[in-house]
C-alpha cells in the first residue's frame, strides 16, 4: 500500500464530521447537481405580468421570448439552448461532466440513474469511441471471446474502452473452483487479431479462500465519459473445489474453511483509453472484531500462457515483485501492485498455472491499522507481447521505462528467417529481460538497453537451441544460427495406400529424442542436420516403420514411411474412457494435442474425463478435419479424494458450474451442501444424457474399494461404510498396472453377486507420451470410427460387449461376443474358440481361464514366431452351475523402439454359461483362486 495512511485516515475523518451519515449514505456526489439548474428555473412569463420586463423590447416579439435572444434566432428554440449548441441535440439533455474518482480507496458513489441490474445499454454495439467507456451485462450468445479458456457467457459483464474488453461473471459461476462469480474471467485488447482466449481467471484471494459474490452491481456506466465501475459484493468463503474435494469435515479439520463473515466490496474500474482494470477491495469485519489475514489475489494465468516474474524470468519466483506477468498465444496480461506482493507457493507444489499472490497481511476491522481494510491493484492487458504488459505495469507504478525497442531479425546462415521461434534475452546470469516469438518474417521487437546481452533461440528445430552474446547498440538487430533442414513425409498404410494419422519419433545422437503429430498422412519440419532416426507408428495395432536418415544442413529431405497393420480388429471400435487435459488441475496438455494424440494412436472414440469440468472436443476434433476417423463424448470424472468415478455422456452446459459437472460441494441458503459418491451417482442416473458410470482405479489411494476396504469374497450388500456404492456399468481393471490382481478379485465379487460390471482399460492419461489408447476397449459395433455416438457406445458397455488390450487383441473365432449367453451341453459341457493377436513388437506368453473368479486352466504359448496368433485355442470346459467365463492374456513388457510400451494383457468381459433352460443365476459369493494371473506385474 501507499505510504499515506495517516493522510487518509485524517481526511476520511474529516468527511464524516464535514458530511454526516446522510450525506455519505447519498455517495456525496457532486455530479449530481446539475450546473444549469438556476438557468433552468428561467420561466416563459408573459411580460404583461413581469413589472420588471425590459421597456426597450420588440413591442412585435413573442411575449413568451427570452428579452436577451438574439433576435435572427429561431423563434421555435429553446430559448435557455446554448446557442452554439447542435440544433439535433435534445434540449433537455444535459451534458454531464466526465466522473473522476478523487479518493481511490473509497468505494465509488452510484451514478444518479445508472441501472444497477444491466449497465450501459449499448455495451454489444461495438467498440467504444477513444474518449469512451461502457460497463454492462451482455444480452446476446456472441460474447467476443473464443476457445476453451473463454468463460464469458451471455448474462455476464462486459467492461470496454477504446482499447481493451474484459468479461465479470455475474452472481454465478461457470468455474467449478468457486460457488459464484464476480470473478474476471476474459481479456483481451481490441486491435488483436480475433483468436482463443487465454486468460484463466483473476479472484480476491483471502488466506486459502476467495469472496463470494451476492450481487454483482454497475455502479456507474460510463455514460457521463468518466470512469466505469462494476461493484462486486459478498463475504469470504473457502475455495468450492478445494473442499468438495476433500469433504466438509476434512477442509474443516485443515482449517480451510476458517470463514469470519467479512464482508468483501471488490470495484472494478476502466478509464477511457487505459489499458488496465483497476481493481480495489475493501474488507469489512462483522460486528467491528480485528482479524488478521492473507490477502491478494489467485493469478490464474492458465496452462496456455507462461508466467513471468520480472528480473527472474519464466515462472513464479519465490520473492517479491512489483507485477507477475502471463503470456502465451497472442496474449499477454499481468497483475501489477501497488508496492509489491509475493507467491505464497501453495499452488507451484502441485505444478498449477497459478500463482497465489499475496499482496499483505491485513487487520481487518482495526481502525487504527497502518492498512484498513482496503487494497488497490490492476489487471494490465498486453498486446501478446511481454513488453506490452511491461510498459503498463511500469506506467500504472509511476516508473521508469528502460530500453528502447530492438527488432532482432533471426535468420540461418543460408538467410532463411527462422520463424516461430522462442527468443529469451537476458543481462548478466540473473537478469531477465525480455521474450517473445519470432513471426513469418523470423523477427521479434524486444525491449533492451544499449550494451552486451546473452540471446537464447529454441522451439524452431526439435531440441534445437543457439545461444549467443549480442551487442545492441540500435534499434535493429541481425542474429545469424546455423542452418537446419527441411524434412517432409508422407505416410501411409502397406495394403491399402490410404493415408494414415502417426506419430514421428526423431533421434538424434547429440540432441536426444522429441516427436511430432503427422495428421493426413503428412508432415513437414524443421529439423537439425546430422543422422537423424525416424520411427513411424500408430498405436498397438501397426507395425513401427523405422529408419535412419543423413540430413544435409540447407536441404529439404523428402520421404515416404509405409506401415503394415498387424493386428485385424474387423467388427470392432477402439475408445479410451480416461484421459485428461489443460482443464484438469494436473495436465497441461492442449486439448488440440490430445485429439492429434488419439488420432496418431488410431484411437476411434475418445471419452474427454477431466477432473470435475466437462469438456467438448467437437471442435477441435473438427478443426483438424479428423472427423471421419475420431468420435468423442463429453465426459468428466468427479473427483473426491477419497474416491474418483467417471461419467459419459453427460451434458455439455458451458453457463453451468464446471460446465456441466455433478459439483461436490454448493452453498444453499448461506450452508455448505456436501456430494458425497451415492448421491452423486444417484445424480448421474437422472440425468438425461443416461451416462454410463464408471468406477476408476478402484485400488488406488483414490479408489473405491480400498477407501471401504472390500472383501471380494462377500457380498457387496453387506458393506456397511456410508460412501460405498456398486450400482455401477464398468470398472476400470488396467489402469494402474500394479493394482490389476486385486481388481480382477474385486470384479469377480461383483459378477459372483450378479452384478453385471464391464471390465475396462484406460490410459488415464495426463500427458503426451503416446500413451492414449494403451490400454484401450473394443467395442462390438458395425459403424465407421467417425460414427461411434452415445446410443452405441452405452449398448456396448452395458451388455458387456467388450474386449481390452494392452497391446494383446483377445476375440472369439467361432462367432461368440463377450456378454453372450450360451448353454452348455446335457454333460455341462461348452467349448470356446480363443484367440489372441499381438502387434510383432509384443508376444503374450500365457492363456488363463477364469470361472466365477478361479484360474481353472491355463495355456503357454507355443505359436511359432511371426504367426498371426499367439493364441488360437478350442478350450473346453465342464461347468457344473451357472458361470461366467473370462479368458485373460499376459506377456512380458516390450523391449521395442517405439515410444511407449506397457505390460502385455488382453481380456475379454465375460460370457455367461448357462447349465437350464431358466434365466442365468448368479453363482453367489465364494472364495476367489486368482493368483496364478499375477506373473510378475502385480504388487503385494
């Protein structure tokens, strides 16, 4: 805060003895005396009336005429018109002086007039003219922000000047972080070119908390040309997220839900022509108690920008700063302090692309505290670059700006300009200038001084970086790296010549190894020079293409890659129900890269499962034109602690909380209402989407069956523990591959009590190392993999028509699909044709059998190498009662160079035997021989 404390507080005195409570309860606001009111009380007296009428007057004027109007005047105008007034303008109409806020740590008085519920009425008419400023609720479903990071919606506000917008959630939220709004959520600057937002969020932060919004106000619109003020009003209140995913009691317990009914009074305000929301808070204690607290703001940059700490470069340094800057994808923005703030480095733990500002620590509620319960900040919005933000920061902050503009011009030695590369300037080894990104032309406008600086280029050539000492000594710069090659591919499938989507995989013996997405078929790069590997593949059914290449620096090298698809899966849809990306907390994977990931595995339908937010990949699946090879469904996974379950489809609802989401925890009537998992499924089964429930990972640390401590052996009615809940469509049974022996026990319990559960196998994945679809289900279905939808894909897990590989295919020969029901003979005899197809860089070694949850036979593999089947069995039985049958493969881990190997398993979902003519009876609970499965992979 300023150093004026004791000024401000004398002066806020004075007011209150000056003014009294009546004057400050009507905002004391001088604008709203009109300064033409004694002109106004001017009347059109007949001068027959008036004694003191001037004698010397036109005996032939309009008695009802103003005796001082110029007589050539309109005889029809308003005789108290300014006569160099516009003769369009309204007469009646006032021109208002433009608003100033004289005191920016008091709360700003409402504009006389002003509708509190909307705002300004012409906020959607554009951009606003250079001396102009318009806050007000958004009416139409064209928000002006775009793209999976943009939570503006119709009904928010809409703050805009000549130079910037930014978007304020009303009095609810579409966040899943946090109960209400008021937050802001959108930014960008009116001359940038049209693009996705990147912005996460901004909100107070109050220790581990944030404040909630109860109403959501204009305070003045900007109609009078001055400054705009939206006004948020609620009390503190723990983060929604952070205690739905620990439980009410727990949070408690952890003191994160410490809440003291402080009322918290945030004002954002816009100038005409600034490139900054100023954001002021005034923190009020009830009933006039003293507290002190943490408080600043949650940074949310969000996972498509970078944070920037000024001196220290990329990240959240651990050390006061004067802002924090986020940049990324022609976006840029900071947050900039009064005096300074430091992270308080709770979120960095966790890896989050937030930084958790704290400002001070404040008495709220002491009057005679050197800080009172107000702080002052701004939101500064960049043109894409750091600098942008930089010289925003420094205005706001009344400092000096050093440097002057320097285009680096980046070309190779062959004069090539090496465009969209990431340039890093430093000053000495601690100092941090500035970055940016090369464009077409390979030039890049930084801020630096005049002397010697250390360049560093990357991100243009693979793991390619230069490095180099500059001299700048005036506003443009040449920066000459050695030449790179081009390398262009086309690829396709071996027997039929189509094009096919892979993953490239480069080695380079001095760079290391980094990869690259070739959609269609094609790909073209930059890559360095030198014996560069190249490995082609496509997921678990293909073969890896594999070749060395001798790349000349300055050429562009041209090849073709075929691949032989080895793995026939005629009939069949692959999906992968778990994955995650940039909106769950712990992956920062682009959604754009996830798609390209799934299509480059030969994924068909991918499940988008982020924590606790619903996404939809549609878009993105349509934008790079994969819509004939890759469905989606817009799925989520609810995430308490203690327990994490899958839902699929369900709603997409980009207004509602988490977009969707079953929410763990919301506020009813000032009272924390808390989700625990049956009600949450009990959610899910009214849902119109009918999605199919999904228990994840049920032995890990968030599993279910560990959280109750299940016995497979018994009866699952007979669990007593309040938060267990079977009423289930699937379970994941490879996810964690330590854990698999305990989940097939665990299943086999749930089958035995006639629980027909699917059996799955999902990457959960969370990055980008081509592990999507690994493992992956197959579904029975006769459609194209553009035209997987909901209907089919619900069918197919809930009759359990479903085989799972981890890089071993397991199907029927004679015709049978898991989920039947088939009868076995007079004898209790019934007779299988198995087989088991592997890609020729894995080989399963071992066939079991299980019954009701026992290995009752087991084959060793004794196919010749290169067969088409590691496995291709006629296996009887003899079953005695009802049954179900799972057939289960297994093999070593791969030793093959593709990029990413698991252990070798497949299995099918059961078939159901039948030994009467009567429905099929569950053989009940008993105990489970499963322990021959565990080849090696399983933990104790």
């Amino acid at each position: 805060m300023n150093g004026n404390w004791n000024l401000l507080l004398a002066r806020r005195c004075a007011v209150y003895l000056l003014a009294g409570l009546v004057a400050l309860s009507t905002g004391c606001d001088d604008d709203s005396v009109d300064e033409n009111d004694d002109a106004n009380q001017m009347t059109n007296q007949d001068p027959n009336q008036d004694p003191n009428q001037d004698p010397n007057q036109d005996p032939n004027q309009d008695p009802n005429q103003d005796p001082n109007q110029d007589p050539n005047q309109d005889p029809n105008q308003d005789p108290n018109q300014d006569p160099n007034q516009d003769p369009n303008q309204d007469p009646n109409q006032d021109d208002p002086e433009p608003f100033v806020v004289d005191d920016p740590y008091e709360l700003v008085p409402f504009q006389e007039g002003v509708d509190k519920a909307n705002g300004h009425p012409d906020i959607e008419d554009g951009r606003p003219a250079e001396e102009e400023v318009r806050v007000g609720r958004i009416a139409g479903e064209d928000t002006g922000f775009s793209g999976i990071w943009s939570h503006c919606r119709s009904g928010d506000f809409l703050m805009t000047n000549s130079e910037i917008e930014v978007c304020i959630l009303e009095e609810s939220s579409n966040r899943y972080e946090t109960y209400t709004g008021g937050k802001l959520v959108d930014a960008r600057r009116h001359d940038q070119p049209p693009g996705e937002d990147v912005l996460d969020m901004v909100m107070p932060m109050i220790d581990v908390g944030t404040a909630s919004a109860e109403t959501v106000e204009v305070v003045r619109d900007g109609s009078d040309g001055g400054v705009a003020v939206l006004r948020v009003t609620g009390q503190d209140v723990d983060l929604a997220h952070l205690t739905g995913l620990l439980g009410k009691q727990q949070s408690s317990d952890l003191g994160l839900r410490n809440l003291l009914g402080i009322t918290v009074e945030t004002e954002y305000r816009l100038e005409p022509g600034s490139y900054a929301v100023e954001m002021v808070t005034v923190l009020t204690s009830p009933e006039g108690n003293t507290y002190q607290r943490r408080v600043g703001d949650w940074f949310m940059y969000g996972d498509r920008a970078v944070g920037w700490t000024p001196g220290a470069g990329f990240g959240v340094a651990n050390q006061e700063m004067p802002w924090i800057a986020g940049v990324g994808e022609g976006h840029s923005f900071g947050l900039v302090f009064e005096d300074t703030a430091s992270p308080m480095g709770l979120t960095s733990n966790f890896g989050l692309p937030w930084a958790e500002m704290r400002i001070e620590t404040m008495s709220i509620g002491d009057a005679d505290a050197e800080d009172p319960g107000v702080m002052r900040r701004w939101i500064a919005i960049g043109d894409g670059t750091l600098d942008s933000v930089r010289q925003v920061a420094h205005q706001l902050r009344g400092e000096e700006l050093h440097g002057e503009p320097v285009t680096l011009s980046v070309q190779t030695d062959g004069g090539y300009p090496v465009a969209d590369a990431q340039v890093v300037v430093r000053r000495g080894d601690d100092d941090w200038r500035d970055f940016g990104i090369t464009d077409d032309q390979g030039e890049v406008t930084l801020r630096l001084e005049s002397g010697q600086h250390t360049i560093e280029i990357s991100d243009f050539a693979g793991p390619v970086e230069v490095e180099q000492q500059i001299e700048v000594a005036d506003e443009h710069k040449e920066v000459v790296i050695p030449d790179q090659a081009i390398l262009s591919l086309d690829i396709s499938e071996a027997t039929t010549g189509r094009a096919i989507a892979t993953r490239v995989t480069f080695d380079h013996p001095q760079l290391g190894q980094w990869y690259e997405y070739a959609l269609h078929g094609q790909l073209q790069t930059v890559v360095p020079a030198g014996d560069l590997t190249v490995t082609v593949t496509r997921g678990t059914e293909y073969e890896y293409n594999r070749q060395t290449l001798q790349i000349e620096a300055g050429t562009h090298y041209q090849d073709e890659f075929e691949l032989e698809r080895s793995v026939v899966t005629d009939g069949w849809r692959s999906g992968d129900f778990h994955q995650h990306m940039e909106p769950s907390a712990d992956s920062r994977v682009h959604v754009k890269n996830r798609v390209m990931e799934n299509a480059t595995q030969g994924v068909e339908l991918m499940v988008s499962t982020d924590h606790d937010v619903v996404t939809d990949l549609q878009p993105e699946i349509e934008k790079l034109g994969l819509e004939d090879e890759l469905s989606t469904l817009p799925g989520v996974e609810i995430s308490p602690v203690y327990s994490h379950f899958n839902l699929y489809p369900v709603p997409y609802e980009p207004h509602e909380r988490g977009r969707g989401t079953v929410v763990l925890a919301h506020r009813e009537q000032d009272s924390l209402q808390e989700q625990r998992m049956p009600s949450i499924v009990e959610i899910a089964r009214s849902l119109q989407t009918d999605p199919v429930v999904q228990m994840n990972h049920p032995r890990n640390n968030s599993g279910m069956m560990n959280h109750v401590d299940y016995d497979p052996e018994t009866d699952p009615a007979d669990v007593t523990h309040e938060d267990f809940v079977y009423d289930i469509d699937a379970i994941e049974i490879i996810n964690r591959y330590g854990d698999v022996c305990k989940i097939v026990a665990d299943w086999s319990g749930l089958l035995n009590s006639g629980h027909r559960v699917t059996g799955l196998g999902n990457s959960d994945t969370h990055g980008v190392d081509a592990e999507a679809g690994t493992p992956r289900n197959y579904m029975r279905m006769d459609v194209g993999p553009g035209d997987i939808d909901a209907n089919l894909t619900r069918q197919a897990l809930r009759e359990g028509r479903v085989t799972v590989s981890s890089q071993a295919f397991v199907d029927f020969g004679d015709g049978t699909i898991p989920g039947d029901e088939v009868e076995a003979d007079a004898n209790g005899s019934v007779a299988f044709n198995v087989r088991v197809q592997t890609p020729g860089w894995a080989q399963a070694e071992s066939l079991f059998v299980i019954v009701n949850g026992s290995v009752v036979d087991m084959r060793a593999r004794t196919a010749a190498d290169g067969a088409d089947y590691d496995f291709d069995e006629t296996i009887e039985l003899q079953i005695d009662e009802d049954s179900w049958v799972v057939f289960w493969a297994d093999g070593p881990r791969p030793n093959a160079p593709v990029p990413r190997t698991k252990q070798v398993i497949g299995f099918t979902n059961p078939v159901y035997v039948k030994t009467g003519s009567g429905q099929w009876q569950p053989p009940g609970p008993r105990s489970l021989d499963l322990d021959v499965i565990n080849t090696g992979y399983c933990s104790d």
